[in-house]
C-alpha cells in the first residue's frame, strides 16, 4: 500500500475510529489521543495490514490496544497515588512541620536570605520566585551553567547552615 492509499483509508475511518475510542474512554480529548496514537502505529505497521481485510477493523483492533494501554497505565498511576495518600502519615515524621516549628524555620530562613549578598538573593529570587530553570538564569546572568549550579549548591548549604544556627538545629538531628 502507497502512502497516498493509506492517507486516504485513514481519512475514511478516522471517524469510525474516533467514535470507537470515545466509547471506551467517554473522554473526548483523550479519545482524539487514542485516535493519534492509533494512526501513529497503523502506518509504522503498515506494510503489516493486508489489503484483503478490513482497513477500519485493523484500525478498531489497534485503537483496542492503544485504550487497554492507557486505561492501564491511568489504573496504575491511580493506584501510586492512592498508596502515597494512603501511607503519607508513615512516610513523614508527623509533626515536624506543626505550625510553630514551620513559623520558626520560615522566619529563620527570611533573616537568613536579607544576610546573603545581593548576587546571592538574585539567584535565590530567580529561581525560587520566578522558577527560572539553571540554564535560563547562566543565560541571564551571561554566566556558564556550572557556575550557576555550583553557586546554587553553595548558597543552599548556606542558607541551610544559617536557619539551623538561628532554630539551634542541628544538621541530621531529629
């Protein structure tokens, strides 16, 4: 089959297709996902397909596969995040961050941040406040991407030293 003749049965059953996916999933932008991904295997596979058989069945049988797929990994990642939820209270020293000991650390760390340099509380805003990735600040500061992580490392270090030498805490102390 030419590209051309597999353009245009795709274009023939793209709705029929669709609609098969739509059923499964009652998601309309999901549905058109399904569709995508389906098309998307079919003409990989296309030298697969035999010109005696159905053209729209082949594409409902590779539409299956491609929702028994999602509707797993949707199934597995609802089930991850049910487990998390679930075991949240194991997972966290309960109480740590009760509201006295979060008021305690956040004010500690504000002192700490107005002690750094101000091309130190540049870094800290740039990617803490505005959410610049590394690579975006280096650029920015026309510096090299290992200067600005380095940096990063160091003022995090400082500013974790800082906080717990303002709470009494020390680092690793439960």
């Amino acid at each position: 089959m030419d590209a051309g003749d597999f353009e245009r049965l795709c274009k023939e059953h793209r709705r029929a297709v669709h609609s098969y996916a739509y059923l499964c999933c009652r998601d309309f932008n999901l549905a058109e996902d399904i569709v995508q991904d389906t098309l998307t295997i079919a003409f990989r596979k296309k030298d697969q397909y035999f010109p005696e058989a159905d053209f729209g069945g082949w594409l409902i049988s590779i539409a299956r596969n491609v929702w028994f797929r999602e509707r797993q990994r949707r199934s597995l990642h609802a089930r991850a995040t049910a487990f998390i939820d679930e075991q949240a209270p194991y997972l966290f020293e309960a109480g740590v961050y009760a509201d006295p000991a979060w008021e305690e650390d956040s004010e500690a760390l504000a002192g700490c941040v107005g002690k750094l340099s101000r091309e130190n509380q540049g870094l800290i805003e740039a990617h803490f406040t505005r959410n610049l990735k590394y690579a975006d600040i280096a650029r920015e500061l026309k510096r090299t991407l290992a200067w600005v992580k380095v940096r990063m490392h160091r003022v995090r270090i400082a500013l974790l030293d800082c906080v717990q030498r303002s709470t009494g805490k020390e680092r690793g102390a439960s």
